[in-house]
C-alpha cells in the first residue's frame, strides 16, 4: 500500500467535492479585474547572471521560481515557465525567459503540484542540475529520465557547493494523478552558507512549523507566499494570507522579506495587485521597517556588493 503524507499537527488542507462546487458558485459572482498585473523590471542584469560565479544574488522569475546563485552554485526554485495553468492562461510573462538562464546546477522542488513541477520547463533547463525533491517524488523523475535526484525527508539535509541544502516543513498537501493524492510530501528548502542563510518556504497555509524553523536556523532573506488565499475559508490550510505571512515572518525573525506565489496564475480569487496591498498594509500595520521588504518586479535582480 502506497504511503501517505500528513501536515505537522495532522491538518488537512485538502477539500470535498461540495466544497469545491460551493467556490466556483462564489467564484461566479465576484468580478475581479485581471488587467492590472505585476509590472517586468526594465533593467534586467542577464549579462551579469551568466558571468557572474561569485556574487550572492536573487532574481524572481514569476509566481515560486527564483534564480539564487549562492557560493557560484546557480540555483532553481520550483522552475515553471507554462504558458498556462489548467484552463487559466499565464497572466504575467516570466521575468526571464528559459534561453536567457545560465546554466542550471540545483533545482529544488516543493512539492509535486503543476504550478510547482513542470516537466515541459526541467527538460529545457540549460546544465545539468542534480535535483532536490521531497520523499516520494523521486521514482516518478527516475521514470522521466531523471537520474541525478536526491529525496529528502522533513528535518533532512545535505551538502551542496560548499553549503547545507536542509528540506523543513510546510502546511500543504498535493496531488498530479486521480490516484496519488499526497502520496510525495511537501515542504520548504533552506541554503545555509557561511556568508548568508535563504529560505525559500514552498506553498503553504499559516502553521506552527514557522516557530520550530526558527528554533532552529537564523534566516536572513525569505521568500514568502502571499497569493492565491482567497476565499480563505477555503484556502487558509493550504495557502497563507498576506497578513499571515507577515506574522510568520516576524516568528521567524528573518532579516529580509521577498514576497512570491501572487500574479502569475489565476490559481484562486485573490489578484496580485490585492495580494500586494494587503501586504503593504499589513506591512505598516505591524510598523516594519521598509527597507526590510523586498518586493520585486518581474526578472528583478538583487546582487550583492562584492
């Protein structure tokens, strides 16, 4: 029999049928503006991401996939360039297209929905990257072609680079198949380095998890979910709300925050734009410096001074 994965505290994020047909029936009677989107950045530093093997830096491709390149190693976060989601057409372009990326040494993978696990993107990434992926996905990369993968548990970690790749909880569940609902796990994935520790949190909904991270590592720059939450009755077990992003940031007492998983695909009501401000509002609320959220445009690069 196959296993089955389960969130810390045994929540369930996953919904019923009714559940399902009482959104769309709400879905069907809001109207939301899908023409103001997320803007691209107008000096986007391709040249200096293909040269450069020394610098820290992050870049946002769109919705989870950013371009980390840490210790010379260039890192992929849930790599997802598809033109469409199910039904629902890309609503951004991705920041930086496929041929433009430098050779790819790492991908880590969250989980194994679509919006996080396009095949169609692995295989034209440039390079040859070993993949990170949670337990239970690596048979099926294995049955793709796929040979360099490595597959971790919650809490697990390995060496990288000349740094520690650690694979840490999250509030999910997921599913690509009508048979193999969270038959993989989910999670997030943290780089420590000695120079800089990211966190990239994966999807997920507002969960105890944030303060056992803590616990444990010092972060300084993480990339947060903020979008698809709403209708949050029922979003909010699998997909964190802005102002709950806010409070897990401030557990995790992080130094920077990058906000992601908005804008990119109609995945629930929320809009990015909505997703933004509620953010910023929040943001203020809690009186947070500004210097210490980094919202990105499309394909923006932040590189670090040598």
């Amino acid at each position: 029999m196959m296993k089955r994965y389960e969130n810390l505290d045994n929540v369930k994020s996953n919904k019923s049928f009714k559940d399902m047909r009482q959104w769309q029936k709400e879905r069907r009677s809001k109207v939301k503006d899908l023409s103001l989107n997320i803007e691209q950045c107008p000096h986007k530093k391709i040249k200096e991401l293909n040269e450069n093997r020394s610098r820290t830096s992050y870049t946002w491709i769109g919705h989870s996939t950013f371009l980390i390149q840490l210790n010379g190693v260039n890192i992929l976060t849930d790599p997802v360039w598809a033109k469409r989601m199910g039904f629902q057409k890309r609503l951004t372009e991705p920041g930086i297209s496929l041929s433009d990326l430098p050779e790819i040494d790492l991908v880590v993978l969250s989980h194994g929905h679509y919006d996080h696990l396009d095949f169609p993107t692995l295989k034209k990434l440039k390079g040859n990257p070993h993949y990170f992926v949670p337990v239970g996905l690596k048979s099926l990369f294995i049955r793709k072609g796929y040979q360099k993968v490595t597959e971790m548990n919650w809490w697990e970690s390995a060496e990288f680079g000349g740094f520690t790749v650690h694979f840490v909880p999250a509030q999910h569940w997921t599913r690509r198949t009508l048979t193999d609902m969270n038959t993989s796990h989910w999670g997030g994935w943290i780089f420590q380095s000695s120079g800089e520790t990211f966190y990239f949190v994966g999807d997920t909904g507002y969960f105890n998890g944030f303060k056992q991270i803590a616990d444990r590592f010092t972060i300084d720059t993480v990339f947060m979910p903020i979008g698809a939450y709403e209708p949050e009755w029922f979003m909010a077990a699998a997909h964190i709300s802005p102002e709950d992003s806010v409070k897990a940031f401030l557990e995790l007492k992080a130094k920077s925050f990058v906000p992601m998983h908005y804008g990119a695909y109609r995945l629930a009501d929320d809009t990015g734009p909505e997703a933004l401000e509620r953010l910023y509002r929040e943001w203020e609320k809690q009186q947070l410096p500004e210097e210490q959220l980094k919202v990105l445009l499309l394909g923006e690069t932040v590189m670090e001074i040598e």
